[in-house]
C-alpha cells in the first residue's frame, strides 16, 4: 500500500520538473535573443571620439604679412598728377600766414582779488568773513590792531554785530595797501577816536566760577549782558589788589570770556593772567574797571557749599 502511492508522488513530479526546464530555456534563449538583437542596433551608431591636440606656446610674434623689401630696393612712388607736379617743381611758396586761417592769440593771465571795483591788490590782504568772526577774532588771528582794523574797514564796535558772511574786510597788515595808500599812511591818516569822560555802562553776569584752588583749572566766565563793549585797557582786580588788565578786546552782547589764572595763549574767548599760584576764593568780590580805574561793576564768587 505504501509502495504505490510513492510511485504515484513520483510520476507526478516528473511533468513539473520538465516544465521548469523549458520554462528556463525559453527566458536563456529570449534573453540572448534579445541582446544580440540590441548588439546589433547599436554598432550602427556613430561613436563619438576625443581627439586630443597639444598647444605650445612661444614668445616668437607671430610673422607680418608685409614682405620685407631688399635693402637696396626702390620703394614704388605714386604718381602726382600733372598740375600738382608741376607747382611742386617750382619756388618753394610763401610761410602760411596765421591771421589768414582765423587764429588768434590766446594770453594767459593770472587772477588777482578786486574788492568793492577798487584797485587790485595780494589776496593776504583781505579776509571773508565767515560765520563766527569777530573784529577781535579776527585782530588776533591775524596778529593786527582790532582798532585798526574797525577804522580802515569803516566799522564801529556796534555796526560791526551786523556783518555778513562773505563780507570783505581790509586787514592792516604791513605792506599792504588800500586805495593807493600804504597801509602806515592809511592808518596815520585815520582821525584816533575822541576820549569821553562818560563812564561805559557795562553789565556783566558771572556765568561760572571753576577749579578754585588749583592753578592748572581756576578760571571764571563772564558774559555781557549790555550793548558791546570795547574792554581794550579794562582791568580784573581781586580782593587784595591783584590786577589782570585786557589787551585788544572787543565782548558782544550775549558773548561770554573767559579768564584763566595760569599761563597760555589767548584767543578770541580766553584769557591768561600768566599766575603761578590760584587767587579767587569763594566768597571774594571782583571788580571790573575802565582804563581810567573807574569802577564799571563788582561782582561776587558764590560763597562755598554749606558755608
């Protein structure tokens, strides 16, 4: 019983082996079929191929298309027509006149300053004025007499808080010279102003007292109050006689100066006593006086904190 259903199992694997082996013939066979079929397509097309070519480069310039005449051979001449020829023949002819192609003469000149239509003179002689100036400013920027400098330019200390920027003014500078005069001429020529024994209302207002006590920062700051004021000749006193005297100093109204106790270089808004020791104290009065010791006005230092 158990020895005929084994051949039965047998015979009916027989037929399923036979169809896996047909089964992979046909796919072996269609594949080479096929390839051999796309060998065949693409060997008729064109393969490109990479052509590699070597470059050198030389410095030899490359050669001129002119070809090089012997040394000795006559070059070819072009042939002048008749008429031309001819007066080329004869006389050399006249020098080309310039007027006669339209030329003119070009001078050349160098720019000088002309002030107001007058006469022209070195451009050192004059000053624009620009935002900021002041007679005074300008007297010791330029190392000039402020005085001078309000006469020859017909300024007075009020009319000259009006001038413009642009302004030309004259500066009385040795050597130059105004409307045909040396500036030493035009100077002695100007009539000195009348001294009036009128005392010069001045109002000063302390703005600020600093470094008391120490020589390298004691300063105080005044400002005018008033109309402007020529302080030329005024002098700064303190309570034990000290005296500070202004040089050429001309304060506007609204302007402020300062006065520093130490030594330095004045400017158009500072002064230096030139001490070597502090001075104000708080609490002290100083006073301030024309140039006939007239007392114009005192003024006190806020006395210290807490005191």
């Amino acid at each position: 019983m158990v020895q005929r259903q084994r051949r039965r199992s047998q015979s009916n694997l027989l037929p399923q082996v036979i169809f896996l082996c047909l089964t992979f013939a046909a796919a072996v066979g269609g594949t080479f079929f096929a390839l051999r079929l796309f060998g065949a397509e693409t060997s008729d097309a064109a393969v490109p191929q990479i052509i590699t070519v070597e470059i050198i480069i030389t410095t030899t310039p490359p050669p001129t298309r002119q070809a090089a005449l012997p040394v000795n051979a006559a070059r070819p001449q072009v042939e002048l027509p008749a008429d031309i020829a001819a007066e080329a023949d004869g006389a050399p002819s006249a020098a080309i006149n310039a007027d006669q192609l339209g030329a003119q003469n070009i001078v050349l000149s160098t720019p000088t300053v002309s002030v107001a239509g007058g006469p022209e003179f070195s451009q050192n002689c004059y000053h624009s004025v620009v935002t900021g100036d002041t007679p005074y400013g300008l007297a010791l920027r330029y190392g000039v007499d402020a005085a001078v400098l309000l006469d020859i330019n017909d300024l007075t200390v009020e009319t000259a808080t009006r001038m413009q920027v642009g302004d030309i003014l004259r500066l009385p500078k040795t050597g130059c010279q105004f409307d045909g005069l040396a500036i030493e001429d035009l100077v002695s020529a100007t009539a000195a102003p009348t001294a009036t024994s009128t005392p010069v209302v001045a109002e000063f207002e302390l703005v600020s007292v600093s470094g008391l006590g120490d020589i390298t920062a004691e300063a105080i700051r005044l400002r005018n109050l008033g109309a402007v004021l020529n302080m030329s000749g005024w002098t700064l006193s303190d309570a034990d006689g000290n005296h500070f005297t202004f040089r050429e100093t001309m304060l506007f109204p609204q302007g402020t100066l300062i006065v520093y106790s130490r030594s330095g270089t004045s400017t158009s808004d500072a002064r230096f006593w030139g001490l070597e020791e502090p001075i104000w104290q708080a609490g002290e009065t100083m006073t301030i006086s024309d140039e006939k010791d007239r007392v114009l006005q005192t003024l006190e230092i806020p006395p210290a904190a807490g005191s």
